[in-house]
C-alpha cells in the first residue's frame, strides 16, 4: 500500500469517526433540541465541521440521534440564527461560521425561567403590538382570512384539550406575515415556539386559574387581535396586540409573585 493510499485511508477513517461521533444518540430526553444545537456548535467551532461543510440530512440525524424532524428542524434555526450555518433550498445545511460576526441570540435554555419569560414578552410588546396596527393598513382579504383560519385552528385547538403552542405561535406568524415586511416574519421565526410561555413552563397548572380558563382568556384576546386588523383599524390593533402582551406579562408576574412566597 502506498503511503499517499495510507493517508488518504486515515483521513476517511478519521472522517467517519467524526460522522459517527456526530450522529450517535442523544442520552436525555430534556431539551433535545438544545442538545442538538451544542453537539453541532461544538463541532463547527472546533473545526471538526470546516467552513463548507454540508451537515447530515434531516433524515441522518433524525435516525442517528434518535429524534424527531421538528428537533432536527429547530436545531437547525437556531444555529442558521447564530450565523454558524447557511440553508439552501433543495441542498441542505453548510457550516458558514463567521467569527468575525456575533449574532445576537436568544438562549433557549434561559426561557425556562420566569424572567426570562418576562424579558421576552416585553420584546414582543414593542415589536408585535406595532405589527398589528401595520398588518390592519396592509392585510390583504387573503391574509385577514389567514389571520382569521389561524384563530379558528387556535380555538379548536383548545376545545380539544392541547395547550396549543404551535397553534397559537402560528396566529402571531399570520400576523406578521400580513405586515408585507419580511423583517416582522424573519424576528417571529428567529424567536422560535420557544417565545410562546408554555412551551417552556408548565403555566398555571394546578392554580385556580386551570390551563383551560388560560387558555380561553387568551382565544378571547386573540379574538381582538383578528377583529381590529380586519377591520382595519391601526389604533385598535395596536391597542388589542398591546394588551394582550401585557395581560400575558401580568399573568407570569403573578406566577412569578406566587413561586417566590415560601
């Protein structure tokens, strides 16, 4: 065997070490997505994954860690919203680290708490309440119907006992995307499901104020929401979007208030 043979042997030995490594399975259930992230991260940093580097298929690293398309897919957002990685349509994932760019990023492992839950739904206040006075100027009858199919999927959703976090993380999407400003989509879709509460913490379970009675103090204010944009009033709009945020904030504080009593 020659040596440049040898070399080129080690080298696809090392490489499938390496794939091996990346792929093999997760060993905790809790918040595999993060877990993810960090394996992903640590390899791009690192250089084990160089600048170009296509990342494994959905599909491998659904098999090879052991998780679900929705996982792999979050993981993927968060990283491409930290500047680590590029998407291409029809291609796949690249490593396209720039460490002269320090994206600014949310941590998901943070909004577990309160605070942060807290910090997060006063963001939304100043960019969301803004969007819905833009989206009652711009909305197309198609994207008021949008914004009005998305309630109805929330309401239904609810009805039938799920907490709805997708659902109701979709009717915000709908709004957004009514706005005609991709920016308003890209910072909704930069955030993640992760922005809705419950997502992260298991809210007002067990309290007077079940999941249920929640819930549907929300679909009420969601009802605003879609009332005031189809009728194309920015001022209520802005108003509804407002004040559903800050009776979300109002509710978490409460919570927060009540954790802290020993």
């Amino acid at each position: 065997m020659t040596r440049q043979h040898q070399s080129s042997s080690a080298a696809s030995d090392t490489a499938q070490r390496q794939r091996e490594l990346l792929l093999r399975p997760l060993e905790a259930p809790k918040s595999l997505s993060s877990e993810v992230v960090d394996r992903l991260a640590e390899q791009i940093m690192s250089g084990k994954l160089p600048i170009g580097a296509k990342l494994p298929s959905e599909q491998e690293m659904m098999k090879g860690m052991g998780v679900s398309r929705t996982v792999v897919r979050e993981a993927v957002a968060a990283l491409r919203a930290r500047g680590l990685v590029i998407t291409r349509q029809g291609a796949g994932a690249f490593v396209d680290r720039d460490v002269s760019r320090q994206p600014y990023a949310i941590d998901p492992e943070g909004l577990g708490s309160l605070d942060s839950v807290l910090d997060i739904l006063e963001l939304r206040m100043a960019v969301e309440s803004e969007a819905a006075a833009i989206a009652s100027e711009r909305a197309t009858p198609t994207q008021v119907k949008a914004i009005g199919e998305a309630h109805r999927v929330f309401s239904h959703a609810i009805t039938s006992g799920e907490r709805a976090i997708k659902e109701d993380f979709a009717f915000h999407q709908a709004i957004a995307t009514a706005t005609q400003n991709s920016r308003f989509v890209e910072f909704l879709d930069f955030l993640g499901r992760l922005i809705i509460p419950r997502q992260s913490i298991r809210s007002f379970e067990g309290t007077a104020e079940g999941p249920r009675q929640y819930l549907a103090r929300i679909e009420k204010e969601h009802e605003a929401i879609f009332q005031a944009i189809g009728g194309h009033s920015p001022k209520k709009a802005r108003d509804a979007m407002r004040g559903h945020l800050l009776k979300s904030r109002e509710r978490y504080r409460e919570l927060a208030s009540k954790k802290a009593v020993p």
